[in-house]
C-alpha cells in the first residue's frame, strides 16, 4: 500500500498559514502544505498536558485525548464569561465562600483559586454577581475546570433553568443532579489532578447565571451543611458558550472574547490524487454527537465532482458519497457505536465499485456508480470542498491512496 498523501499519525510540521503532509518514502515533510486560518489565538491542550495559547493561524495540534497528538479543528465560540480567571473580583460574588488566589493552574502557572467553604451552615458557592445575558434562547455550556482539595465534588447550575449536575474530582465521574438534570454532563481528565467539568442546558429565557459550589459528600441534599471555615476546591477557567458541548477554553479578562472557526484546506493536487480509483482513510473523532454534517472531501473545489466523507447529521453516523457532473453515484452510511471516540473509517472509490470499511468491518458495498475523469480531483479539504459543511472534530489521521485496496489491505488499514 503505498500512500500519495499522509497527514498526521504523530507526524506534525505547522507553521503560521499552514501545515504539511508526510511521506513515508523520504522520512520527511512533503512540500503539501495544507492552508490554514483561525484569525484569532486559541487553545489546546499541550504534550506536557498543560493548556496552551497558540497565536492566530497557528494550527493546533491538540494531545489531551493521545499521545500522538491530533488536529484540533472548532467553529467560533465567545466565552460570555468576562472575567474567566479572577475569581477575586467584584464580578463574583461568594456565598457561605471565600476565594484565594496563587494556585497552580491547568497552563502550568499559578492562576487557580481555591473555593473555601465557610463555617456557617449554609451552600458554599460562587456565582455571578448578576445574570449575563445570552441574546437567544438556545443550547449553552458552561465548563470549568477544578481539582480537589479537602473536598472532592464540585457542583455547576444554571440558575436560570436550576438545572446542574455534580462532579467527583476525586475518581473523575459525574454525580447527582444539582437541583434538576441538565441535558448533558461531561467530564474530562487533564493533567495534575484537573478536570474540566461541564453541563448543556436549553436557556428557558435570555439570562444565564454560573453557580459553583464546593462540597465535601455531593449529595444535592446536603447542599446546605455546616462548613469547617478551611476545606474547598481549586477552580480555574470559567466558561459559557452558545451551543451543545463545550469547545477549547477561551481566557478573558474584562469582556467577552470570541475564537473564530478554524480552516484547514487546499491540501495536495491532481498529481498526487487519483481521481479514476484510490482510497480515502482517515482517523478522526467528533467533539460531541448532536454536531449537524461535518465532512472531509477530495474536489476539484466544488461538490459537483467530489468524494466526501464525515459525520451526517444523524446520531452517531459516518456517512460518504461520491458526486460525478453534479449527479451523486453513492451514497453510504454507517451506524458507529459512538462518534466522541476515534474511528477509523476509509472509502473505496473506482468505477462500480465503492466501499466503506469501518474500524475493521466492511459495513457498505456498492457495485454501481461512476467516477470522475482523470485529473479531477486537485485537493483535499476539511470541508465539502466549497467551503460548506466545515469538518470540527479532532483529526488523528488521514492518507490518500492511488490504487484501489483489496478487502485484506482495507482491513488491515481501519483495525
């Protein structure tokens, strides 16, 4: 199997506006960069396990779920929280609470506070000192990150729809609901005993509040209990965004800050894709499953010519197909068990004769359909090829192959 095309699989060379292929055959970087913009800084999450800033059109290439590292490809997203760090300021107010400052941080610097419960009997929290207001009635987040102290849960509510969930900082596992279920919970490991925490809640009007409590059994019902004055949270890194699950931290201090969308395109040309027969694989996860068609494609910049594969807006679904003078030759589907963790997924085209092979199955054949002329495909994009349907996710993996694979070889490939 010889590849024309790898990006990726830990071998990563970024610069400012772009990132490159490798080839094997050379043990070296193909002069194929793939272009790239984000007009804006970012985050990831480094080798080191630490969070990091990269500047605009930096791409980034983000290790907190492999050591190998992967692609890190988001829409925009402005954090509505505007002071995300200082929780020492007016903007917060404590209740049954204190907060002190010169932690060590999930950047590797001593940013975090600590939520220290007071000795009354009361909730030990730390909120917003007013509503913000969302400017829509849809799907938020709000995350944070915290570790453990003498306490070992944490609890995040939306105070508009009281709706919030409880957090286990000690064994990294989601517990009860604060006061009611919100749509979704999640949390994730970091490095250094940090978790990021966060909830989904559908706004039930324009206002959102972020309430953070400290307790030491996280039992809803004991949200009232008589505090020892000294045990608490660390805290880091608040956040509340529009949409469904939450993206890369976004720091402020002082006002709002929005990330735009990362774009990553442009990669190859008609010398190194075979337009008549070869196989597309890639290594890729999604960020969340409710995300709407996100695809990859090899084009001629437009869809009218164009193989692409991705996540439909079905849950849980990898679909592909192959367009040949506007006209779609195939179109395939496939049910994966869960689209957050990687999958290996590559696509066999040639005339009469499309495949897709997932992790290691063949899951659909179809033995009609056309493909283009020779010297079509020129490109390969994180999008529909004409800047449509945009691929968000996270990108481990992705190899272009002139030749038609046996069954054996795509096996081989996708286990």
């Amino acid at each position: 199997m010889a590849t024309t095309l790898k990006f990726g699989n830990g071998q990563w060379a970024t610069k400012k506006g772009s990132t490159l292929a490798y080839n094997d055959e050379n043990n070296n970087f193909k002069p194929l960069p793939f272009n790239f913009e984000r007009s804006t800084s970012a985050t990831r999450v480094n080798k080191q396990g630490l969070i990091e800033v990269v500047s605009n059109n930096e791409p980034r290439i983000d290790f907190k779920d492999d050591a190998n590292g992967a692609l890190l490809l988001e829409p925009s997203r402005s954090n509505l929280i505007t002071y995300s760090e200082d929780f020492s300021d007016a903007y917060w107010t404590k209740s049954g609470a204190s907060v002190t400052s010169g932690f060590s941080s999930p950047d590797g610097t001593t940013k975090a506070f600590k939520l220290v419960e007071d000795n009354n009997i009361s909730s030990h929290r730390v909120n917003f000192n007013s509503t913000i207001s969302l400017g829509v009635v849809a799907k938020h987040t709000y995350s944070l990150f915290a570790k453990k102290g003498e306490n070992n849960f944490i609890g995040i509510l939306d105070l508009a729809s009281v709706k919030g969930r409880w957090f286990n900082l000690n064994d990294g596992t989601i517990g009860e609901a604060r006061a009611n279920a919100p749509i979704s919970s999640k949390i994730e490991e970091l490095s250094n005993g940090w978790y990021k925490c966060s909830i989904t809640v559908e706004a039930t009007n324009s206002n959102g509040n972020m309430y953070v409590y400290t307790s030491s059994d996280g039992i809803d019902s004991n949200i009232s209990y008589q505090g020892d004055g000294t045990s608490g949270v660390y805290i880091y890194g608040a956040q509340l965004e529009q949409g469904s699950y939450a993206t890369s931290y976004i720091p402020t201090q002082g006002s709002v800050v929005t990330r735009v969308a990362d774009v990553c395109s442009d990669g190859g040309n008609e010398q190194v894709i075979n337009s008549t027969e070869g196989v597309l694989y890639y290594e890729v996860s999604a960020q969340d499953n409710s995300i709407t068609t996100s695809v990859l494609s090899i084009s001629s910049g437009s869809n009218a010519n164009s193989l692409y594969s991705g996540f439909s807006s079905s849950s849980n679904t990898i679909q592909a197909q192959i367009i040949v003078g506007g006209v779609a030759q195939t179109n395939m589907s496939y049910v994966v068990s869960d689209r957050t963790k990687f999958n290996k997924v590559a696509i066999l085209y040639q005339n009469n004769n499309h495949k897709m092979y997932v992790n290691g199955v063949e899951a659909v054949v179809d033995t009609n359909g056309s493909v283009p002329s020779a010297n079509t495909f020129d490109r390969l994009n994180f999008d529909l090829g004409q800047g449509s349907f945009d691929f968000y996710g996270n990108v481990k993996d992705v190899r272009l192959y002139n030749t038609a694979l046996t069954d054996a070889e795509l096996i081989a490939l996708t286990s």
